[in-house]
C-alpha cells in the first residue's frame, strides 16, 4: 500500500466517516459579527473545522475562492489550522490544475510545498506530461477529473472514442498507465450515479472523489451503493454550501456540525 493510500484509510477510519467538507469561502454569506474582519475567511474556516473534525475524513479548500479575495495566506493559514486540530483528516487542495510540464512542475509544487496538501485535484486535457510532475510526489494524492458533477459535463466527456466515451478513457488511463505509485484517485460527481456505478465496474478499488451532494443535488444513497468498495469505503463524499451555509446566522457552526453529522449518518446507512 501506498502512503498516500495508507494516509486516506487513516483518515476514513479516524471517524467512521467518508465525508469530505468543501471550504469554499463567500464572504456576503457569511453571518453580519465576521463578515467584514480582516480575518473573515480564516475565523469563518476556524469556526467551521472546530464545529465538524469529529465528523470528517478530508477537508477540500477551493484555491479559487481564497485567491478571488486575496487570501492565499488565510488559506495557509486554514491548512495550518487543520493539521494542528485534525491530524488525521485529509487536506485537498482542489485547483484543477492542469498544463504543460515546466508549469505543471510549479503547480505541484505550489500545492504539495507551498500549501503542504495531502492531494491536489488536476485535469488531465492536456495528457499525461501536464500530470506527470503531480504523480512523482509519490506520498500525495492526485485526484484527476473523470466525471464531473455540473451540467455541462456532458459536453466533452460523454464524446465517443472508438467503443468507449471520453470519461471512460480517462477513468482506463488514470487505472491502468498512471497510477503506477498508488496515489491516484478519480472525481466522480453524484449526480451522474449510473456512470459512478460504471466507472466503478471500470476501476476496481480506486478510490473516488464524489462532488455534487447537497446544493448539486446529487443522491447521497445512490452514490455510495453504487460507488463504494466492497469494504464500504472507497469514496470521500464532499459537500460544500450545504455543511457551510446550513445557517447564516450566528449559529453557523453549530448548523454546519448538524449537517456534516447528518451526511456522515446517511452514508454510513447505506455502507
């Protein structure tokens, strides 16, 4: 076993969860005592993590949501918070980065050095040079776009090539040519469950980034029966707004536990 895959069974184990908390940040969301302190994102992320640590296996901050604001250094910040508050829980700097080798090289590094990520999520349009410098971190996870959550994913994804469509491509790659090391995962969103349950037929045991619960719509039931392993794991199940913004008032973070507690309980129902 790997040690990024020996990490993630930690992290599944810690909590019995399979659950995985987006911090995707929106400052005009955020309840009126933080919206306007200097430190909004950081306090609100603070808030967030210290309400829901027992709850989770990963958390997944979304670059683009701290970059907006200028906040990369909150989210350094956040990232230093969750490994002093929750050791155990997975760090997923989601980025979709992807591009050619020489730049390529520089967004692992900006993940997996500057931001310390246990895994980054990447687009694998431009081929395996733009992933390779991601999957030569052999101790970090590499999270690679295969079936996307959002309505447009259809667009490209479900083009035929030859007898298969493009996310099936993707999904035999990543399996079979560039998972050499064991760090490999896949973005599956739950609002595709159909092809989940394909793509796991495909795959074996890779393991699975599953977007698209919550405010995407995406069945909770139908995405770990058709998804999980024969162990019951296999799947990090992340929700954003819905865990985030369950309230916007001052008990945010109380709501928040409530609803990473209720996901995690659904989950495992049907584990």
């Amino acid at each position: 076993m790997s040690r990024f895959m020996a990490r993630l069974q930690t992290a599944w184990s810690a909590h019995d969860s399979l659950v995985c908390v987006g911090l995707d940040p929106e400052p005009a969301r955020f309840p009126a005592l933080l919206r306007h302190r200097p430190q909004a994102i950081f306090e609100f992320n603070k808030a967030i993590i210290d309400a829901t640590h027992d709850q989770v296996a990963a958390y997944k901050p979304q670059f683009a949501h701290y970059a907006a604001e200028r906040a990369e250094d909150q989210l350094e910040q956040t990232i230093a918070y969750i490994r002093a508050t929750a050791p155990q829980a997975l760090i997923i700097l989601d980025s979709k980065r992807g591009d050619i080798g020489s730049t390529a090289e520089r967004y692992a590094r900006e993940a997996f050095e500057r931001y310390g990520a246990d895994a980054v999520t990447v687009n694998p349009y431009l081929g395996f040079d733009s992933v390779q410098p991601f999957l030569e971190h052999s101790d970090r996870g590499v999270i690679v776009l295969c079936r996307t959550s959002n309505p447009g994913a259809r667009d490209f994804q479900d083009l035929a090539v030859g007898a298969r469509t493009l996310y099936q491509v993707v999904a035999d790659k990543v399996a079979t040519d560039w998972n050499k090391q064991g760090n490999c995962m896949l973005v599956v969103g739950a609002t595709y469950p159909d092809e989940l349950g394909e793509i796991r037929a495909r795959v074996g045991d890779l393991p699975f980034l599953v977007p698209g619960v919550g405010a995407q719509g995406g069945d909770v039931a139908a995405a770990v029966t058709l998804g999980r392993t024969a162990n019951g794991s296999g799947l990090l199940i992340s929700s954003s707004r819905a865990v985030l913004y369950a309230s916007q008032g001052d008990d945010f973070a109380l709501a928040a536990r409530q609803a990473a507690a209720e996901l995690r309980a659904t989950i495992n129902q049907h584990r």
